[in-house]
C-alpha cells in the first residue's frame, strides 16, 4: 500500500532537509568566492547562485499538489498528495525529493549545477541571458 504525504510533511521536509542541504552547499562554494543566495518561500526554497553580479543558476524546491495516481486512488482517502519537486531556471525537471536524504539532496544539487555549466562551457553564447560578447 502507498502512501502519499501530505502539505505538512512536505513542507517541513523541505525546511528540515533541503534547506539546511542548500546551505551546506552554499558554504562550500563561499569557500571557493562563490556568492550563492538561498530564498525562503511559502512553498519551499530557492538556490541561486550569481557570478559576475549576475544571476548565473537557479534551483529551486517546491511542495506542490498533485492527484493521486488512478491506480492508487482507491486505497486513499484524499484525491491529492504533495510533492517535493525540482525546479530549475527553464521550469520542472520532473521528479521530486520527498524521502531523500541531506546527502541525496546534496548531491541532486551539485549534479545539476554541474550538468549546467557542463552546458555553459559547451555551448558558450547559447543561453538567452548570457551571451557573448
């Protein structure tokens, strides 16, 4: 039998695991003469991080709701759960967090901030807000 979390859990899941992650990344990066800034939100937290006095990468975690699969609806009592999910600046990556660890949400974070400047250095000129020069 599944079960889907509600607002509650979700919310505080995202203030007790993904916000203190996002700072302890945050630090790491401040150590190295990133500036990174981390936004506090209804519905969860917002990673930013800028270079050049610039915003540069977006990630972001929000609790959002979502209907409980057909399949699974009859053995719950609600039509909705919330998830966790990912974000980043040109929209969902279509998973969620809900469950992971500190340490998973750590590293989802340095994948993606990873998999994007692999992008940036690939492509340089190519993102609409960053071109060259």
């Amino acid at each position: 039998m599944f079960k889907f979390p509600g607002e509650a859990k979700v919310k505080h899941f995202i203030k007790d695991v993904v916000e203190p992650a996002m700072v302890e990344v945050q630090k790491e990066l401040a150590t190295h003469g990133w500036k990174a800034n981390i936004t506090k939100e209804e519905n969860g937290v917002t990673f930013q991080l800028e270079r050049d006095e610039k915003l540069d990468f977006y990630y972001q975690v929000i609790a959002t709701e979502h209907e409980i699969p057909e399949a699974h609806s009859e053995n719950s009592k609600y039509d909705t759960h919330w998830q966790a999910d990912v974000y980043i600046r040109n929209g969902a990556l279509g998973y969620e967090l809900y469950g992971c660890s500190q340490d998973e949400v750590i590293r989802d974070l340095i994948d993606q901030l990873e998999q994007y400047f692999n992008f940036v250095d690939s492509a340089p000129g190519q993102l609409p807000w960053n071109t060259v020069s």
